[in-house]
C-alpha cells in the first residue's frame, strides 16, 4: 500500500525526519487524506533488523550518526577555536530516537510553561515562558499516550497536571531497584510513583506485550512493544497509500521560491544522487541539531542567513541532556539486567525552588541500564582496580547486584549555547559540518551537586553496601541525545523562530516540530512533549490547510 | 568438551595457526598471555576459556582493522620492555604470571595496554557470534541468564515485595 510520487510532483507535505514527531506528523497528516513524503537519512529497519548485540549497537553505534561520516566540531565558548569531538547523538533510523529510547514518557509540569513568570530572570541565562499552557498541550498529551500506547498509573505523582485521561495501559511490573528506590523514598517521606513509559505491559491496538527480553535502551525493540514512532505509527500513515517513507535520504536543503514560501526539499538519495521533491508545504522533524543545520544551510537571497534565521535565532539556545548517576551495590541479586530500565520514579526535586539558591532540580528514576561489557569496561567503583583476579571477583559479584539513581536535571537556555555552521569541517557529503556551542550554565551545575546528596541519601536508605557517583556526574555535559531549544517557541518574531503552533515565523508552510522548539526543556525526557507538540501541529496545519493557508 | 581446550596450550603447541584470520599464532600467544591476565583463568573461566583471542583476531581481521598497528607497535614496546624488566625471558607467555603481572602494572597505562584490555573485555562479554563468550561463559560468570523473555520476580527484592503483599 505504501505510495510512491513522483519528486516533480508536489505533494502536500514533506516531513524531513522519521522520528518520534516525523512519525506522528506522517500518520496524522496521511490519515487526514493529505499526501505526504517523509525523507528519513537513515534507513528503514523493521522489528527483525533488531538485535541484543552490545558491540554492534552501543559500543560501536551501529544505529546512531556516524562520527566518522557526520563528524561535528565543538568549542565551549564562541571564542575558542572548534575542534571535531562528538557532542550530539541521535538514531538515525525510521522510528528516530523513538526507537532506541529508554522510554520514559513524562510529560512536562505545568510550572514548567511559565517557570519565568513565577521565578523571574536568571542571570546569564534566557529562560522564557512558553507560548502555550500546560492546558493547551493537555488533549495531546492523552492522544500520544493514547495513540502510542504508554503504560502508567495515573494519580500517582502528585505532582503532574490534571489529566484528561488515565494511561491506557497498566503500569510495567516493578523491578527489584524499583522496590528498593520506592521503601526508601517513602521511608524519606518522598513520593515515587510507577514509571509511565512508551512501552506496552498489555497487548494493544494489535501490538505484542513486553516479554522483559532487557534491550530497551539504545535498542530498537524485536517485539515492537516499546511505542517507538516505527511500531506505533507509521505502519497507519503507510497504510493509508498516501504516505510514502524514503530512508536513506539525507537532505540537504529546503528550496524557497520568489514569494518566499518554502516549494520542496534537495536531498541524496543512498546513491548519492541530488533530487528535489516538490511540496505545498514542509515540515522540518529533523531534531534539535539537525533541524537548525539544515535550516543554515538552507540559503537562499531571500534568507541569506539561513531559511526562517531573519533574527538570527536560528541554532541558538541549545539545551543539553543534563544528568547525574549514582550507582550502588547491594547484598542481594537485583538481575536489572531484565526487563525495561526504568520502572519507579519520583519529581518531589522536580520543581525549582528559589531557598536552594538556584535555578532547576530534576526527576529521579531508579536503572542499572549497564549493559555488561560497558559495566566491565568503565561502571565499576572508580576506586577498584581496573584488571586482574581481584577486579573480575568484585565484577562478578556486583553486576547483578547492582541498581543505580539517575538525576535528569535542569539545563537553562543560554543564547550562546549552540548549532552552526563549522567554517571547515565537511561531512561525508561536502556539506558543512555541524558546530556545537555549549557550556552548562552554573545553575545546572549546582542543580547537579544538589541532586547528588539526595540520589545518595536514598540509596543510603535503601541499604546499598557501597555508593558511588558515575565518572562526570557532577560535570554537567559535553555530550547529549536530548537536543532542545534551538528553534525556540514564542509569540515575538525578534526572540524566537516559530510560533505558538510551530510555524516559522518567516515562512507559511514551513512547520518545525522536534526538540528545536522546546522553550525550557523540563527535567530531561522531553519525547512526550515533542510528540504531544507534534499531534496538536498537526491538528493546526488540517485547519490552517482547510483555510486554504498552506 | 571444550572446558578442556585451553588456548594458551594450542597456541603454544602450533607454530602457524591457519584458524586466524589475521593474527599469527606467535602473536596470537603474546597476545593472549595478556588478555589471561586482564580476565585470568582462576576459579571460574577467563579470557582463555572465552577464547577472547578469537574474538581479537576477528575484530582486527575486520571492524577494528586501524588498530592493528597499535597492535604492532604495543607489542614492540611491550616486548623491549620485557626484555629490560625480565633480561633473558622469551616471550610473555613464558613469563611467570607474577612476572606478566608486573609487566602489565607497569605498562597499564599505556593505549596498547588499554585497547587490549577494551578488546578482552568485548571478547569476554560480547555476543558469541563474535568469536567469543564461548558457550556464554562470561555472561554465566555474571549471572546473567541469557533468554528473550523473563517472567517477574526479576530479583530478590521485588520477589520478597510480591511475597510481602501476597
């Protein structure tokens, strides 16, 4: 059924990207009757091209961007001089992130839209409101819970929002560092709750349960359980015969014509050949690093700084995947090494509270999600030695009496913090380079040392047998899968790039929905959020099209 | 039963090992006498058991062909070094394995020592396909019990909630 056009004949939309919020502008859009082309750079692997295997996958990166292919440049500051060092990953696959993510599905707090309002300027930083409301996202919120399949309880963190909906699906059975993670924090007077998460505890809309196999975490799922944007959607937009997914298609420039409405995007094909698909309107899903790339690479006289960078917005604000991990050992088996990572959680650190004397706080989830060689190769307590008889009792002692606390904290918008364009550096294709700008701001790194004490009173009261804080824990980071902020979300054209229904500002038919939007990036775990972000575009661009807008 | 079939011995044995896709068998020795005492041989199987050899041999023969000649080169260094520690040993298998062990302390941090130590830790815990974790013996050491499907109770703790609530 899947349907094929022809690159001279204009489809209504091009989705640039497959991912989590590409899938879900494919299926909403082709299921509304348009017709619709989705040019994914990497290629299109099914349930059975998923494997349980550690080298291929995480430690040699068989499903994310190649460093050596799409290499990126990085410099803390703009004054320092670039040099090539990964600082962005991303899953280059149909399905996107949403395929190897962990799956925790929290949705953002409805402090987290107006945290400026309530907690006023930070210095060095740009925090902003967002253009919409808690309660404007709400209805989608429960459509991608519900549409994707997400496991939960709802009423269980006392600090969400009103919800419309319970979850659909029971929550996940709870792991031996959920039990533990959850007596102790009680035990503190905390609240923890039951993981929600993208990953299916019952059969659903067709789809198979979760059978516990453990490879959730940078894994595509074998079972299509885990309610990536592949399992979930995309099979309904290539069944509606009007949706036709090209992988392998590595774009490279969206093409505006004299009246300044964007008409289709250039890309290679797998055989390096340029090809112009045509579009009435194009929808930009690329993620927060690639989608402002493409965007400064997307010249033309009428944008000669880059497509919809008429302020020059476009790139800035990066927010980064901030985050601490503690890890203990305990005197019993845990055997995390089952089932999916994260199955307990708690926010009661979650909202910023100005008596700590700053900005920020996280969400808490209770994992071990080292897979063994990775646990060999660097998870051991730092103070052990590292090889030899001695290393390999305590690695056979500890690796399945392990659980850990991972902090998904903060991380402010900064307007240096950044995606450019490198000067030099080239990728695979001779296209220029990406050029990360990032430096945490303080505040995220206070944010860290704080949660620190609190990931270590828990595991304290837990019981654990020995403590230690991961290598970089209190660093803030260099390196990150979440990418946020870059095409910033806002009513004024002078401080943002689109607007409150994720259009660009600049250009009409032009839409970008993924992390680039995000005005503030939560507690980390923003795909419920881009995915919610991605269902209520779509129900804007139906209307917007229905007026004859598009 | 292949418990038996200690690979130091069989490298020891043959003087060209046709098996090996790119290492030769004098290499492949030297090689192995240092990956036996990252994940030694004691109580329970190592590298040698796992037949972590293979699994270098593999990965140099094909992904990780830009490490051979850090490979080379190590082992060069590694030699001289053996030579100025050790005056009159032969080879580092023919070291004693407190004499390896001291070998090693002091060339551990070197990016040879390390890459052999990243490679022995692969081929000990990585996919059998790879050419080791031989009958799963590193994930066995572990406790992991390899399976697509588990049931709940997972572990101790969340068994002892389930019987606790029951």
């Amino acid at each position: 059924m899947s349907a094929t056009f022809r690159p001279s004949d204009p489809v209504d939309f091009v989705v640039v990207g497959a991912g989590a919020a590409g899938g879900v502008m494919a299926k909403e859009l082709s299921t509304a009757g348009f017709r619709v082309v989705v040019l994914e750079q990497g290629p299109w692997r099914h349930e059975k091209d998923f494997t349980h295997d550690e080298v291929g996958v995480t430690l040699r990166g068989g499903m994310v961007n190649d460093q050596k292919k799409q290499p990126n440049t990085f410099r803390s500051t703009p004054n320092e001089k670039a040099v090539i060092r990964p600082a962005v990953g991303y899953c280059r696959t149909v399905g996107g992130g949403s395929v190897h993510f962990t799956a925790n599905f929290w949705r953002f707090h409805p402090e987290d839209f107006h945290e400026r309002s309530t907690l006023g300027p930070v210095p060095g930083a740009d925090l902003a409101d967002w253009p919409i409301t808690y309660d404007d996202l709400e209805p989608y919120y429960t459509k991608a819970e519900w549409d994707l399949g997400v496991s939960g309880l709802a009423g269980s963190n006392p600090f969400d929002g009103p919800r419309s909906k319970p979850y659909p699906l029971p929550p996940m059975p709870v792991k031996s560092s959920g039990v533990l993670f959850e007596t102790a924090a009680k035990k503190l007077g905390l609240h923890p709750f039951p993981a929600p998460v993208a990953v299916l505890s019952q059969p659903y809309k067709g789809r198979a349960a979760c059978t516990h196999c453990g490879f959730c975490e940078a894994f595509g799922c074998e079972m299509g359980a885990k309610s990536s944007s592949l399992a979930a959607v995309i099979p309904a937009a290539v069944k509606t015969g009007k949706c036709e997914i090209r992988p392998d298609s590595y774009v490279r420039k969206i093409e505006v014509g004299k009246d300044g409405r964007v008409t289709g995007a250039i890309y290679f094909d797998s055989s390096g050949k340029e090809i112009f698909q045509r579009a009435k309107a194009v929808v930009v899903c690329a993620n927060g690093a690639e989608t402002p790339r493409l965007l400064l690479m997307s010249k033309s006289n009428l944008f000669p700084h880059g497509l919809a960078n008429s302020h020059g917005n476009v790139g800035t604000r990066l927010m980064f995947d901030n985050g601490g991990y503690a890890l203990a050992y305990f005197d019993h088996p845990l055997n995390e090494y089952k089932s999916i990572v994260v199955t307990r959680v708690l926010h009661d650190f979650y909202r910023s509270d100005p008596q700590r004397g700053f900005y920020g706080g996280a969400g808490l989830d209770a994992r071990f999600d080292f897979l063994p060689a990775a646990f060999a190769l660097d998870g051991m307590d730092p103070d052990s030695p590292q090889w030899g008889s001695e290393w390999k009792r305590t690695l056979g002692q500890y690796y399945t009496h392990m659980m850990g606390i991972m902090a998904h904290t903060s991380c402010l918008a900064v307007e240096q913090n950044s995606i450019s364009l490198d000067d030099e550096v080239k990728d695979a294709w001779g296209l220029p380079a990406m050029r990360v700008t990032f430096k945490n701001h303080s505040d995220d790194i206070k944010a860290l040392h704080f949660m620190a004490d609190r990931q270590h009173e828990i595991l304290a009261a837990a019981g654990a047998k020995k403590i230690w804080l991961t290598p970089g824990s209190l660093d803030g980071v260099t390196y990150s899968v979440h990418l946020m902020g870059t095409c910033r979300m806002g009513n004024d054209p002078a401080t943002s790039v689109v607007d409150r229904n994720n259009r660009a500002h600049d250009v009409p038919n032009l839409y970008l929905v993924d992390g680039s939007s995000l005005v503030t990036c939560g507690r980390q775990q923003p795909t419920e959020t881009i995915q919610a972000l991605a269902y209520r575009t779509a129900d804007h661009i139906q209307r917007a099209a229905r007026r004859g807008e598009l | 039963m292949l418990a038996a079939a200690c690979w130091a011995e069989v490298l020891r044995a043959q003087s060209q090992s046709p098996q090996f896709a790119w290492l030769d068998a004098p290499t492949a020795a030297e090689i192995n006498a240092i990956a036996c005492r990252i994940i030694p041989d004691d109580e329970t199987p190592g590298a040698d058991r796992a037949g972590v050899i293979w699994f270098i041999d593999r990965a140099l023969a094909g992904y990780d062909q830009d490490k051979r000649e850090l490979y080379q080169r190590g082992l060069r260094d590694l030699q001289a070094k053996r030579a100025a520690m050790f005056p009159g040993s032969a080879s580092i298998a023919a070291l004693s394995k407190d004499q390896q062990d001291q070998l090693l302390h002091a060339t551990e941090k070197t990016d040879f020592f390390q890459m052999v130590r990243y490679h022995s830790i692969l081929g000990f815990l990585c996919q059998p396909m790879y050419g080791g974790n031989r009958d799963q013996v590193g994930w066995k050491f572990l406790g992991l019990e390899y399976s697509m499907r588990y049931e709940p109770p997972f572990g101790y703790y969340d068994a002892q909630a389930r019987a606790g609530t029951k």
